[in-house]
C-alpha cells in the first residue's frame, strides 16, 4: 500500500454531499406511481376515449339524435344504423353518444359546483375556526344527515327537469362531503410552521389560504372528484330511470337505459349500448379514482 | 462461555420500486447468556432491522439475502413459521419502541397477556389467571387483579410499557430483544423502565439485547456496545472499551453530541455534519467517508475491515492501520 | 354514550322536522293540481274532493293538520290510488322491501366480508385480484343495469328464476342479488383496506413476538380491529339499498315501499310521495343511529371511555 493513500483528503466539506439518489418531488412520485398502475391508466383510456365519441361520435354517423325515421323503427345494428334504431327510428348511436355527452356534462356540472361550494364552505370553516367553524359545522351536521336521496328526488320534482337543475339538485348535497375534506385539510395545515411563518411576516388571509393551503389540499380534492363523478353519472341515470330526468327528445345515458328498458324482451340492444357505456364510464371513473387515491394519499405512501 | 445467540455475515434487503434497499449488509457478532448487549446507531442504520431479522418478523417486502443467526443449535434463518412460533416468546422474546401502539387496543391487558401463558406454559385458565397477576405485580404495576380487566386506552404510556415487559416475559424467554423501549416515553419514565429492565434481567437470567440510539442508557445498562452505521458494524466491544478508548470517528461524533454535565457553557454540542448515505447506492468503500474529519485518500476507495484492537475490541476505520498517522489517538481522552 | 345518543337524537328529531315541514312545502307549491282529469269534473264534484282530502282549507292549516296526524302515525291519503291510506299502504308493504333489503345486505356482508379478507390475506396474488376487479365492477355497474341483465337473461332467456313479481322465495333471490352487488363491492374492499392496515399495525408485531400462529394473530387480533370499524359503513351500505330498492323493486315487479315511491312521483301523487319521503328518511335515519350506537357499543374504546377515539 502506498503512503499517499495515507494522506487526508481536501475537500470542503458543505459541498461533498453527494445526492446519488434523484430527488423525486411529490407530484412526480405521484406520476410515477399512477402511471405504473396497470388499472389506472385503462380508466384514462377509456375515459379519454368514450369523451372523444360522446363529443365527436356524431359526425361518424349521418344521422342526429332527434329526427324520427318511422320507416325504420327497432333496427337491428347495421353499415347506416351501427347500434340500430330506436321505437321512433332514431338512431341509436347518435343518441347514445349524445346522452354519454349529456350525462358527463351534468357529473361535470354538479361536481365542478360541489368543488366551489365545498372549497369555499370547508376552506373558511377550518381556517377561522373558532365560533365560525361551530356554527358551520351545525349546518353540515343537519345536511349530513339528510339523505341525500330524498333532497335530490324533491328538488327535481320542483325545479323542470333540464341540464343545470339536475347538477344544481345533485350538488345541493354533493358539496359537503367535499367541505369536510377541505375542512379536515386545513385544520392539519393551518398549525404548520409554513403557515405560521407566512403569518408572521404579515401574509393577508386571501393570500394564505390561497397560496399555502389551498395547494396542499389539491391532493385530497382531486381524490374526491374522481369518486364524485361516477356517483354524479349514477344519480343522474338514477334519476331519470326513475322518471325525473331529461324530458324527450334530450336524452341522456339514464333516459336512454329507461327506453331501453320498454322494449327489452323484442329488442334487448336497445338497453344494451346505453347500459354497457354507463357500466364503462363509471368502471373508467371508478378506476382512475383508486389509482389517483393510492397515487395522491400520502398515508398509502410507503 | 458459549454465546447464546450468534449472527453471521448477515444481509438483510428491502425492495421498493426504486431498486433493493441494503438495509443490513454484513454484521457479525455473538450475545452471551445473561449479558446485555446494545446495538447502538442513527435511525436507518439497520439496528430494528437486525433485531426484526432475529425474531423473523421482518416485512414481507424484506428478505434475508444471507448470513445465518444461530440460536442453541438451530440456525433461525433456517426455521419453519411453526418451529419458529415456538421460539417465539418463549426462547426470544421482544418488546417494541411505542407502548401507545403495540397493544391491540380492543382486548384487555388480560387477555393479551394470558395468550403467551397458555401457547407456551400450556396453563389453563386459572393459572394463567394468576400468574398473569403474578406478572404485572413483578413489572411494578400495583392492583394486578384490577389491570387484568382494563383495555390498553386506560393505561399510561409507561403503564403500557410495563405490561410489554410482563408480555414479553410471560414465556420465561432466554433473550429479550427490547427495541428502542424508552424512546417514546417521558424522560422520567424512560429510567425507571431502564431499572425494571435491568432488575428483571438479573431475577430471571436473560440475556438483555437491547437496541437505542441513547448513549446514555448504553453506559448504565450494557456490558458490551456495538455501534452500526449504513447497516454495517463500524465498532464493536465493552462499555468501558467503547466510551474512554473510542477508535471509530463516528462513534467519536455521537460522544460529542451528547450533553455533558462538565461541559462548560460556551462549549456547544458537535453534531455530526451531513446525513448517512442512501443504502439503495451503499457506498463501496468506507459508508462514513463524507461525514468523516479524518478522511483519507484510502477511506474512498476501499472498505476498511473490521480488526481487533484488542480481544473485546473491534473497529472498521483506515485511522488504525498502521500507514495512518496516529495524530487523533490523543482526541478521547483530551476531551475531558 | 347516553350524552352521545341523546345529543343524536334531538339532531335526529331536528333534521326529521327540517325535512318534514320542507317536503311539505315543496310539494304544495308544486305547480297543477293534484286532482286528475281535473278539467273534466264538474265544480261541485270538485270542490267537494278538495274537501274530502282538506286540500281547500289555508295551507298553514293543511300543515297543522297534518303533523297532528304524524303523531298518530297517520300520513295521509293517496290521491292515485283513491284514497288509500298511505300508512297502510306502507304497512303493507314495507315486508317485501324489509326481506329482499335485507337478504341482500347479508349476502353482500357475507361474500363481501369474505372477499375482502381473502384479498386482504393474499395481497397480489389472484384471489386480490379477482375480488379487487369484482368490487371494482361491482361498485361501476349501475343496480338498475344489473337488474336488467339479471331479469332477461337469468329470468327470461334461460327461466331459472322467476324474472319479476312476487309470490315464492324464489321470487326474492334476483331482487336480493341485484341488491347486494353494490354490497359485495362497498364491503369487500373496505374490509381489504381496513385488514391490510391493522396487519401493519405495531401490536400484529407484538401478537406475533409472542409466538402466535399466523392464524391465531389473524383472527385473534386482525379480523377484530378490522371489522369493529367496519361496522361503521353498515349505515352507508343501508342507505346504498334503500336507494337501489327503488329501482330494483320496479324492475322485478316487488310490491314494495320503493315501488312504490317511484309510482307516486311518476303520477304526481303528491300527498303519497309526502308520505313515502317521510319514512324513507325516518327509516335511513333511525339505521344510520343505531349502526353508530352498535359502534360504539361494541369498540371498547368508546364503550369504556365514553369518547369517540382518535
């Protein structure tokens, strides 16, 4: 062995710590671990790929949703009718792919409403706290209690049944299990010594709910979107299923299961189509929501 | 006299999605009956996994990439899940960090401590009734008969932490595993814990393995010390050996920081600069070169060995061999 | 706990009265008139039903009226089905619904719970993966598609069930089925969850430091703290099949509460649908309580400290 071996090594020391690993950031991490969830990414697809047919699926077809055709009423699937025709010879596929368009704006309505509400609504609760949040949190003990079922059903039966009524009666409710997450949220962030810092050095309100916690409570909320929304679809198909939907000749996945229902023993496709792409809308919703979950919960994180 | 328990060039590695985790990489050492032994290191340099390895209680993500760990005989890396559950609490036992967690909170002290009584003593209800009050008045908890009946909730940490001592004794085991037991308890509850250990080890005989990153408890309990660093030994030997002849820069460093009754005060606490290395990429040569003062040329390049410097006394640094200048041998006992 | 329960209550007694008096509001600003063919009855005729069923008199009066009759568990008549009394026609009922209800929950608990602690003990292999993907579908499937399905291929197509009405047990298989999928998805993986994060907890370590076979920790120690909180989402679950009895009950032709609602609101039957609202919440509300009450009695962490823990 040599002798120089032997010999200290110059270096200043601060600048010698080496980061061998790459430092992954939490939303990059989170990328990762989506990406690499086999079930996730087929939510995605099929999510992106039933939004592509129910905005541009019309134009595939030459047919639209509403002109009546009694020349060719209760088709089978065919090269002009590819999902066949309904009892007033409306082709199905133009309706089918309208009413998936119909029923993602109103789950994308009602949801984007429980998002503002419930942001708003728990975000001032968990912040003030105090005699603020006690008498907010009376009010979402009351609504909390009151099946959402039931409120839904009577809003409907009161407003006309249309896009914005039906997103307006699913977010009277839908709102609050979002306020109690954002709630929840900022209660936790609040006390931190981030928030405590910005505070100190005179940070208004707006501004720390904005840029401190708001961010820090996206995780939470986007989990809560993507159950929110196929619990949106299905409500809505509930409700029109059950007669309060959409009046003809607007049509939306629900009415469209509805119809089919009337003639399923003669022509079981025209149950078929809208019943399998509701089944595939909230499979894709469902799917992507339990990647995002395990992707986003910092609890899973291991 | 033959050691109870040896560990041989064990490898213990995690997966994760990032690549293996060399948690553990190599240890060796050997635990006598009746004697305490403290493995001592920062949090990640592989202690709790060492001593879940023994107990083979490690995660399913871990596994024992090699080694063996010989028990009277048996070689425990060897062992089915049955023969080892037999093992279990009855040679070996062990106690956990936090007393808060490590007691199922839906079933009485009761029938948490009575479950080990009647799998290993084979006692029936009644006996394992009495002795389980024998137990709890043994870990100094007063009105046992009472105890018995009250779920975990109702009990204070350093309680709790008693009735894991009387858990772990109800086999009458030959070695105690006891991980990092006062780490989540009040400071005057970490002594009297320390005490009860160390009382109940000399009644009962068994030997004391006891994992801390407190040096302090180590120089009032332990016999012999080993010092971990990046899943590797760096120093190994008496109390004595360890603390007034420190060989090892970084066993030198966790003296340092700690607080010291002479201390003057404009002297401050030195703590150890940098962080450990990252055991996905474990470095090839010596784990502590960055945080090193002494660093030389060589500690980059290859590992240093770990060699007697005296029958109890072993210590993995370049520092003493004998091309290296011998300028720090003076630092230990300068320093008082 | 009798803090705890009281408090329950009265916010019970509270929202129950916010519901009644606002779905008796709603329903009688509803626009028309409750009275079919209403054009075609002479005033007189008319006049005279109005006053039968008290619709002339000041609504204020109309709403005294009938929260009288609630406490005398009267609801009313039914406009649809010439002036049936509404209780009794829940009475009537409510059985059917209470069978299929509750056959499907115990179906869903039973092939849930089991899925879930298979899944939950086999984390990755096949069986985790079969009962993830079914509880995956499970909770995608729409009851009313599945319903479907159910009564023309299972009923119609090949005739092993009866594919609607009531009258046998065999009558009540489909319609439980249909209901407990929902079940079967919502349980199995709240129970996988719930088992995979107590076999993670420090006292699983301290069960097995003591020498316990793996299926004594399991059970012993795992499937307790794992289903003690599972308890807590038999109140959701609850309502989950009450909302599905509606549809279901339509589909299969069962003669029961949900059928029933849907029939009313479909024909306006206003004071039916007042009526129908009103046990439907009293009933989800009354099983959400004593699911949380079952909770607390059984988690001695609450039972013995009277506190909610954590």
């Amino acid at each position: 062995m040599e002798k120089e071996s032997f010999q200290p090594i110059q270096r200043n020391f601060l600048s010698y710590q080496r980061l061998e690993r790459k430092q992954v950031g939490f939303w990059q991490d989170a990328w990762y671990r989506f990406r690499s969830n086999k079930g996730a990414l087929l939510g995605a697809i099929f999510i992106i790929c039933i939004m592509f047919f129910a905005f541009f699926g019309s134009s595939f077809s030459q047919y639209d949703y509403y002109s009546q055709n009694l020349l060719e009423v209760d088709q089978g699937d065919s090269a002009q009718h590819y999902f066949g025709t309904d009892s007033l010879g409306r082709d199905l596929w133009a309706r089918t792919w309208y009413g998936a368009k119909i029923s993602l704006l109103i789950a994308f309505l009602a949801v984007a409403l429980d998002v503002l509400i419930g942001v708003t609504f728990g975000g001032i609760s968990g912040y003030f706290g105090g005699r603020v949040d006690d008498t907010m949190q009376r009010v979402i003990e009351i609504l909390y209690s009151i099946p959402n079922l039931i409120v839904i059903i009577l809003m409907l039966m009161w407003l006309e049944p249309g896009i914005i009524p039906i997103a307006v009666a699913l977010s009277i409710t839908g709102w609050v299990p979002m306020a109690r997450i954002v709630r929840a949220q900022v209660l936790k962030l609040k006390s931190q010594e981030f928030v405590l810092a910005a505070r100190s050095l005179g940070a208004s309100h707006r501004r720390i709910f904005i840029r401190h916690l708001l961010p820090n409570t996206v995780g939470p909320i986007i989990i809560s979107v993507s159950f929110s929304i196929p619990s949106a679809i299905f409500f809505e198909a509930f409700l029109s299923f059950i007669g309060l939907g959409l009046r003809p000749p607007q049509a939306s996945l629900g009415v469209l299961v509805n119809e089919g229902y009337r003639y399923l023993q003669l022509y079981p496709h025209q149950l078929l189509w809208p019943a399998l792409l509701i089944s595939l809308i909230m499979l894709g919703f469902n799917l992507m929501g339990d990647g995002l979950r395990d992707a986003l919960d910092p609890k899973m994180k291991r | 006299m033959t050691p109870l328990l040896t560990v041989n060039n064990l490898h213990v590695s995690f997966h994760s999605y990032q690549g293996e985790i060399q948690a553990v990489r190599g240890i060796h050492f050997a635990v006598k009956p009746g004697e305490t032994l403290a493995i001592v290191g920062e949090s990640g340099c592989g202690k709790s996994v060492t001593a879940q390895t023994i107990m083979r209680l490690l995660p399913s993500t871990a596994k024992i990439v090699q080694g063996e760990i010989r028990y009277e005989q048996q070689d425990l890396t060897q062992l089915t899940e049955v023969k080892m559950e037999s093992i279990r609490g009855s040679q070996i036992a062990m106690i956990f960090q936090d007393p808060m967690t490590s007691l199922n909170p839906t079933m009485t002290i009761g029938q948490q401590l009575m479950e080990g009584l009647r799998k290993h003593l084979h006692l029936n209800k009644r006996l394992a009734k009495k002795r389980a009050e024998e137990l709890l008045s043994l870990v100094g908890i007063s009105n046992p008969h009472l105890r018995l009946k009250q779920y975990p909730h109702q009990l204070s940490g350093g309680m709790r932490q008693r009735v894991m001592i009387a858990i772990a004794l109800a086999g009458d085991p030959k070695l105690l595993i006891a991980d990092e037991p006062t780490t989540a308890l009040d400071v005057t509850i970490q002594a009297q814990i320390m005490e009860l250990l160390k009382s109940i080890q000399e009644k009962m005989g068994m030997a004391l393995l006891l994992i801390t990153h407190d040096l302090g408890i180590v120089a009032e309990v332990a016999d012999r010390v080993m010092v971990m660093y990046a899943g590797k030994i760096v120093e190994h030997g008496t109390v004595d050996e360890l603390f007034q002849h420190t060989k090892h820069p970084y066993t030198w460093g966790l003296l340092r920081s700690l607080p010291q009754l002479k201390q003057s005060r404009e002297e401050s606490l030195v703590a150890i600069p940098g962080s450990p290395p990252d055991l996905l990429h474990p470095p090839k040569a010596c784990p502590y070169v960055n945080r090193c003062l002494q660093a030389m040329v060589i500690c980059d390049q290859t590992p240093p060995e770990l060699t007697a410097c005296s029958s109890t006394h072993q210590v993995a640094c370049w520092l003493e061999h004998p091309m290296a200048s011998k300028e720090h041998e003076n630092r230990a006992g300068g320093d008082e | 706990m009798t803090f705890y329960i009281l408090r329950r209550l009265i916010l019970m007694m509270v929202t129950l009265l916010l519901i009644i008096t606002a779905t008796f509001f709603l329903v009688h600003s509803l626009p028309g008139t409750p009275l079919k063919n209403e054009e075609k009855l002479p005033p007189e005729i008319r006049d005279q039903i109005l006053h039968e069923y008290g619709l002339d008199q000041p609504l204020y009066v109309q709403y005294f009226r009938f929260m009288g009759g609630l406490f005398k568990a009267d609801l009313g008549k039914s406009l649809m089905y010439d002036g049936r009394d509404i209780s009794q026609m829940l009475k009537e009922r409510f059985f059917a619904s209470a069978f299929i209800g509750f056959q499907g929950i115990l179906i869903g608990l039973i092939i849930g719970g089991g899925l879930g602690i298979l899944s939950a003990l086999y984390q990755g292999r096949w069986i985790d993966n079969f009962a993830t993907s079914t509880s995956v579908l499970g909770v995608s499937i729409p009851s009313f598609v599945l319903a479907g399905l159910l009564s023309f291929w299972v009923g119609v197509k090949w005739g092993i069930l009866p594919p609607a009405l009531w009258g046998s047990y065999a009558h009540t298989i489909m319609p439980s089925l249909s209901l407990s999928v929902a079940v079967i998805a919502q349980f199995s993986r709240y129970v996988r969850t719930e088992l995979v994060e107590v076999l993670n907890q420090d006292y699983i370590k301290t069960a097995r430091a003591k020498g316990l076979s793996k299926a004594a920790v399991i059970w012993r120690h795992g499937l307790r703290n794992a289903l003690i909180p599972a308890v807590t989402v038999l109140g959701p679950l609850t309502v989950n099949i009450l909302t599905g009895s509606l549809v279901v009950e339509k589909i299969f032709g069962v003669p029961g509460m949900g059928a029933l609602f849907v029939d009313s609101i479909i024909n306006n039957d206003y004071t039916a649908v007042l009526g129908t609202t009103i046990f439907y919440s009293l009933l989800i509300m009354i099983s959400v309580l004593l699911i949380d009450i079952l909770y607390g009695w059984i988690d001695p962490r609450i039972r013995v400290a009277g506190r909610r823990g954590e």
